[in-house]
C-alpha cells in the first residue's frame, strides 16, 4: 500500500521527497509495533529514520565530487542486475525462514533476541544477564580498554538459549537488497578497482600489487551464512573469512554453502575479540562488521581493521543507527583521522580510506 502510494505521488508530480520520507516511516512505525519494541526504542528508530530521509542530499550521487564514489553510487548501489548465483541463495533464505529446527544459541554482544529489552538498560548503565548485573564501573573499564587497545576482549558475556532456525533468519538476515549490495561491492573491487592509484597500495609495512586480485572479504558475524554466501559467490578466487560466536548457527551456515557449492569461505567459530582479529589478518580489503551492537564492540572491531587496510579498502558498519550506542560508535568513526569519506545508508554505512577523497559523510536514501 505504502508504495503504491508513492508511485501514484510521482505520477501526480508531488512532492516526492518529504511524501517518501512521510509514507516509508509510517511503514517504520508499523514494524517497530509488530516487534513489540519498548516505546523509548520505537520512537528513537522511528525518528532516526525519518531524520535521516529529511537530511539525504547524495541519493543517485548527486552532489558526490569523487568520481571514484560517484561511480560506486551509480553503478553498484543503483545497479539492478541479477548474478546466476543470486537466485539459490534466496532459496537458502527461503528455507531459513521456513525452518523449525531448535538450536542452542550463544550470544557475546547485544543479541538479536534480547536487543530491545537491553537498550534501555545499557542506556541507562546497566546491562543485564541471565547470571546477573555487571556493575557500570566494570562496563566503563571494558568500554575503554576496548576502544584504546585492539589486544582486548569485548566484554565477558555469554549468554544461552534454545531459539527457532526461523526466527534467527528473521531477526539476523541482511535484507535481499543490502546483501546483494555488498556482492556487487565486493565484484566491483574485485574487477580491476584495486589497480587505480600509483601501482602499489601500502598496507601496514607491506605492498599490495596490482596484479593480484584475490580479494580477502572479511565478515563479522555470519549468523546463518546468506550474506556470506553471497560476497564468497562473485568470485572463487577471493577468500571470505567470517567469524561467528555460535557454533550451532555455524554449522547450519556451513550446511548452506556445502548445497550452494561455495568452497572458498573460512568460518572461524567462537568469541569474536579484537585480539583474535589482529592475530588472524594481515590485510583487509572489504569487511562486514556485523556483530555486538554495542559501542565497545564496534570501535574496537573497527580499530584492529583500520590497520588491515589500504587506500582502496572498504569497511562495512550494519546496523549504524540500531541505537544510541551504534550511533556514537559511527559518528566518531566518521570522524576518525584514518577515514576520509564516509556513506551513510542509514541501515549501514560504508568507510573508505583513500586520501584523494573528501573528508566528508555523504547520507544517501536506499
């Protein structure tokens, strides 16, 4: 209904922009209501998002004076091809959420289950678990060490339940279009991008040469391996390394690429912490952060990447405007001395590192 109303606005020339925003947070507020959040939670989102329309200047690439970030808007987040691959990994989804299995789930971060009762609590300085109350004293201790030092384990909970395949699809999946998305990044890189600039890109102390290819596609957070499946199908010669805390989903996302046929994924399973990461990767050129939603977690997730990667590298950040945590977390990534231009999404936003870009973040309407 809601599109419809808006197909019929542009054919009687309306205001297309404020009806959009209008309609798309009315559509908004419907799902905050079937989700049953807590008022402070739904009106945050619900606000956030219509904020975010009202303000989006770049939508099409309007206004983006990169040529580099121009061309990404225009032919990869605007692009609306199909890939052969693309049609069975939505009947992996479709099974997904049709599947009634039970699995023990363990949760490190702000699980997908327990986000909107949390909210209001870690806002207010408390964070509850199913073994207690951590003190805010010890909550400030973890939230500082994990920012100042990638060496640091991001937080100490563990949390277990027993939860429906379907209902971890329902509340984990990337949505169809983003993940698409984030396949045709990953193509777009892998297809020549890398070799604009000077001839080597530098990460860390070493070199990057054109001729190599092979991306290294990183993803935190597999959940149930759809979005994984799609960055690791674009090319076989790239290798996805994704990380996940629960084994049980693990094992189901491995299930996924085995029927998909995907051989070139490294699921590495357990607690996802900064040291592991700094340990485990040497470079980065696309990343995925898509795990605790919390502000401790994503800064130190995003320090130890931002060592990975070169000029042409680009970080992922899911779920930006979740909440207020989420929101500080990319606001002070956006202004980190590393980063040059920034994207946002809204559902996401999109880092780059090249120094010939603006230092500027560009909000775009999806």
């Amino acid at each position: 209904m809601y599109r419809e109303c808006i197909e019929t606005n542009k054919k009687n020339g309306g205001s297309i922009c404020i009806f959009e925003s209008f309609v798309l947070s009315l559509q908004k507020i419907t799902v905050v209501f079937a989700q049953k959040m807590d008022w402070q939670t739904a009106i945050y989102r619900v606000g956030s998002y219509l904020k975010h329309c009202l303000t989006a200047r770049h939508t099409g690439g309007h206004g983006i004076h990169s040529p580099y970030l121009f061309e990404w808007v225009r032919l990869v987040m605007r692009d609306e091809h199909s890939y052969y691959a693309w049609e069975k990994i939505e009947k992996v989804r479709e099974e997904m959420l049709a599947d009634n299995r039970t699995v023990e789930f363990v949760d490190y971060g702000a699980g997908i289950g327990n986000r909107e009762s949390e909210n209001g609590n870690r806002e207010s300085g408390v964070r509850k678990r199913e073994s207690g109350v951590r003190s805010r004293e010890s909550e400030n201790e973890n939230r500082e060490s994990g920012v100042g030092s990638p060496k640091t384990k991001i937080g100490n909970r563990e949390a277990r339940d027993r939860r429906k395949v379907s209902d971890i699809a329902k509340k984990s999946l990337a949505k169809k279009k983003y993940a698409q998305m984030l396949a045709r990044l990953v193509n777009w890189l892998g297809d020549g991008r890398l070799a604009m600039g000077d001839g080597q890109l530098a990460i860390g102390d070493g070199q990057l040469e054109m001729g190599d290819r092979r991306l290294i596609v990183v993803e935190l957070g597999t959940s149930l391996g759809v979005t994984t499946a799609y960055m690791a199908a674009m090319n076989k010669r790239n290798k996805v390394i994704t990380y996940e805390g629960c084994p049980a989903v693990a094992e189901i996302a491995k299930e996924n690429w085995k029927a998909l046929g995907i051989k070139n994924i490294d699921c590495r399973v357990g607690e996802i912490t900064a040291d592991m990461l700094d340990r485990d990767l040497e470079r980065v050129d696309v990343a995925f952060i898509d795990a605790n939603h919390t502000y401790a977690g994503t800064r130190a997730y995003f320090n130890v990447l931002a060592e990975k990667v070169h000029a042409k590298s680009v970080v992922v950040v899911d779920d930006i405007h979740y909440n207020k945590e989420m929101e500080k977390a990319w606001h002070e990534i956006c202004e980190d001395e590393r980063v040059t231009s920034t994207m946002d999404l809204y559902q996401m936003g999109l880092v780059f590192f090249d120094k010939d870009y603006w230092k500027r973040d560009y909000r775009i309407r999806v």
